[in-house]
C-alpha cells in the first residue's frame, strides 16, 4: 500500500494545508465535506502537491518536515519543483 503526504491549498483562505493519507481523492473530499477542523473554514481546497512513500511512517515523518519548515516560500518552491 501507498501513503501520501499532500498539499492542500485555499485561494479563499490563502493557505496551505499539509497532510498524510492512504486515499488522497477520499482525504480531499473529507476536507470539502461538512467537518471540524482547519480546513471546515473553506470549501475551495485543491490539490497542489502529493508524494508517496511506501509507509506510513515515513510519510508522517515527511509531513512533520514539511510542518517545521513553517516557510511559505519553502511550500511553494515544493510545489514548483514537482
């Protein structure tokens, strides 16, 4: 099995949203569906980024990488290079 780490972004809120998953297409429809959570504040979320890895391990160890750089321009050249 394949797991995820995405980007998710939100031109209404102008953010990004970094997460992990094994179902990218199930995850993104459960960020747009009525829920809790930061991303419940928008319903625009698109995918601008995903990157697998072959546990789920090393996918949440990405993900917090990721989460530290708390760099907006780091994001977006991730982004760029893909």
């Amino acid at each position: 099995m394949k797991y995820w780490v995405y980007i998710l972004y939100s031109g209404h809120l102008d953010k990004y949203y970094v997460g992990s998953t094994q179902d990218i297409e199930g995850r993104l429809q459960r960020h747009l569906a009525a829920h809790k959570g930061f991303t419940s504040h928008a319903k625009d979320w698109v995918l601008k980024y995903q990157e697998p890895f072959g546990t789920k391990s090393e996918a949440v160890k990405r993900e917090f990488q990721i989460k530290k750089w708390k760099s907006r321009a780091m994001i977006e050249r991730l982004i760029s290079q893909s």
